[in-house]
C-alpha cells in the first residue's frame, strides 16, 4: 500500500462531473476575466467567512502583499514600519511584508500550538509597530481575541494569513472575520484548492476593498483612469468556477479531516512522538483547527520520515528552513530563534487527504507505533 500525502487526483474525481460542468459554462461564456463566476463567487466566500467583502486576486502572496500596499495607500502605513510576524511561517507571510519595504519583527511561537505567541508579541511592541501578521499555521487559529484586543490597546492593524485555515473558527468566528484583513491562498494544495493558481482578501473595511480591488487591477478603480501604480493580479473565471464547486465541498471535506486527526491523537501512542492535540479532544473543541496539516514533533525526525516510506506512507516537512535562515535574507542569518529552530528540525506532517480510507489512517497509526529510538 502507498499512502500519498495528498491525493488530489482522487479529490478532483470526486467532484469531476460538476466541475466539468463549470468549466464547460466558462468556456460557453466567452468571458473568462472579471465575470460573473467571480462575482459569484466572492459573495459566497464572503458569506462563507461572515465579511462584507471578498477581492479575488491571483495567489495568496499577492493577497498578503496588496493588503499591506493599500494600507501603504490609504495613509495607514508608511516604509519603515515595523510589522510583528511569526518566525515559524511559510516565507509568504514575509515576503509580503519585506515586499512593501516594511520591516519585520519576528516572534517565537507557543509551542503547543505552533503559533504566534501573544505574550511575545507584547513585549516586542515599539513606537514604530503599526501591525501585526497573525498566520493560522497547519489550519489552526491563531489566538485572534487576545491579539485584536493588544491591537485594539495599540493602535494596530490586524492582517491575517487564513493561506491554511479555510473555515477554522473561535466561537462561530471564522478565519477571514477577526482581523481588519485576511489573506487567503486557493493553491491547489490547500484545504480549498483551485485548479491552478489562486487567492483572495477578505474584509469588512469599504475603503480598503475599494482600494485592493484597484491596486489588483493596475491601479485602476474606473476603466481607464488609474489612482495608483498597480499590478495585475486577478482571479480569472475558470478557477472562480472551480472554487465555486469546492466550496460547497469544503465543511464535508473539513469535517473528514478532523476525524482522520481525531483518529491520529487516539491511536498513535508512541512516547516519542508528540502530538498536536491530546486524544480526547472532540470534533467540537476541534472548532478552531480545520487540519490542513497533521504536524507531528519527533527528534529523530530523519529516521522516522525513513521509517514511515518504507511502510509506503508520504510524509513531508513544513517547513524544513525558517525564514530568518533562508539565504534570502541573509542580513538575519545570525538571528537566533532557537523556538522556531527546534521546530523546523523536529516537525513532520502525517497525510491527511480527506479521501484517505479508514485503512490508510490505520496504516499510518501503525507505522508510527512500530518506530522505535535509533
Ligand atoms: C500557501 C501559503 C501562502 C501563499 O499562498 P500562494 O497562493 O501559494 O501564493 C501564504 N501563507 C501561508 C501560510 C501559506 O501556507
């Protein structure tokens, strides 16, 4: 038996009717930029989140980095601006920043959670923070009520990075309607996936999805005429309309992840691996993590990775090179955050497709009881 990580072509089967219904009304259409399966389609992911707006945008860097521009835009930040970030992220959550020639503060994680630690961020806050990127890694909320209440105390803005977190909630409120602003990713890969390439904001503020609407359109708000120096990055028909079917798969799909999760706490038992959540966790208490990955912590991370392909299992690393030591800034390479560190060398992520079967769980469960301390 194989077990991919994630197995997108038993994904796609699934829904391969509907979809080629969708796509066969966006060829039919003649209209495949700026039409009415976008539009569509943001009102429902709007809905989806509980926002007033959704802007569709090329991939979810691009959201990340012109939420950050058009508050450049609107007066609210300014070059220079120090923006409080987790050091355990995907790179994209920091390039958007160092994009717009902002500068990031780094800051270590909770380490039962993975993600950014409010009391840290606490005491990193100066005259010149004027926002902070709060990413929901692995699908798991950040703790956006005490971050938005030391923004409220500051005088912050609130961007959230939702890439992994479609659907993950706090008391009903979902990823995309705690921050003033979300980035969201559509790769393929993620918990609601494109066929392609990707993204989306999400917010409540007229003003600013008047003006990240713009800047993604050349800069253009009126045919034309053009307020700003933009660029192009649209979500064009076709992969609106494949989102609009996932969408409506997305809860099931959400639903097949945390008990596949729920499954992994109960039955891996291995003293020397640890877990993202205790076993007797319920779907429930589950609210606020929607699983895009499993992350598991092992020492000998190597041997366990080798010892689960032997058994057939895929399994990845997210990621094996936090940002700081990336040669892409090479000025932080002699930053030390040795938190974030130790993660990126211990972390390894369990498949969690939600076409896995009952058996393929099994076999994981299996291969990780079986391995022992080298
Ligand atoms: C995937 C991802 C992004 C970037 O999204 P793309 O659509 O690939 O540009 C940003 N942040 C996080 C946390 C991600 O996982």
């Amino acid at each position: 038996m194989t077990i991919p990580f994630l197995d997108l072509k038993t994904i796609s089967a699934q829904y391969r009717q509907d979809l080629i219904e969708a796509a066969t009304r966006v060829i039919d259409s003649g209209w495949y930029i700026q039409g009415t399966e976008l539009k569509a389609f943001e009102s429902e992911f709007a809905a989806y989140c509980g926002t007033q707006h959704c802007i569709g945008v090329a991939n979810g860097l691009d959201a990340l980095t012109l939420t950050l521009r058009a508050w450049k835009e609107l007066g609210k930040l300014k070059e220079g601006d120090e923006v409080i970030a987790p050091a355990n992220t995907y790179i994209a959550s920091i390039l958007a920043i160092t994009e717009n020639r902002l500068t990031p503060v780094l800051v270590e994680p909770d380490p039962a959670t993975y993600n950014i630690s409010p009391a840290k961020i606490r005491a990193v806050i100066t005259d010149k923070t004027k926002a902070i990127i709060a990413v929901h890694l692995y699908g798991q909320l950040a703790d956006m009520p005490e971050i938005m209440s030391i923004a409220d105390e500051h005088g912050l803005l609130v961007l959230e990075d939702s890439a992994q977190a479609h659907g993950a909630a706090i008391n009903g409120r979902k990823a995309g309607n705690c921050g003033h602003a979300s980035g969201f990713s559509f790769y393929p890969g993620k918990n609601l996936g494109a066929l392609g390439d990707a993204g989306a904001v999400t917010t409540n503020d007229d003003e600013l999805a008047q003006t990240i609407r713009a800047l993604g359109n050349y800069g253009s708000h009126k045919k034309y005429e053009n307020l700003y120096q933009g660029v192009n990055s649209r979500l064009d028909e076709m992969q609106a309309a494949m989102l609009r079917v996932k969408l409506k798969q997305l809860d099931a799909e959400t639903e097949r992840r945390k008990e596949i999760a729920l499954a992994y706490a109960k039955g891996i038992q291995n003293p020397i691996i640890s877990q993202p959540i205790s076993a007797d966790n319920t779907l429930l208490a589950l609210e606020k993590h929607v699983f895009h990955l499993y992350v598991i912590r092992i020492v000998e991370r190597e041997a366990a990775q080798a010892h689960l392909a032997k058994a057939g299992i895929q399994t990845l690393i997210h990621y094996p090179i936090p940002p700081h030591q990336q040669q892409a800034y090479k000025r932080w390479n002699d930053q030390s955050y040795p938190l974030t560190e130790a993660i990126h060398q211990q972390v390894l992520s369990l498949p969690i497709s939600p076409v896995m079967t009952d058996d393929q769980v099994n076999a994981v469960i299996a291969a990780c009881n079986s391995f022992k301390m080298q």
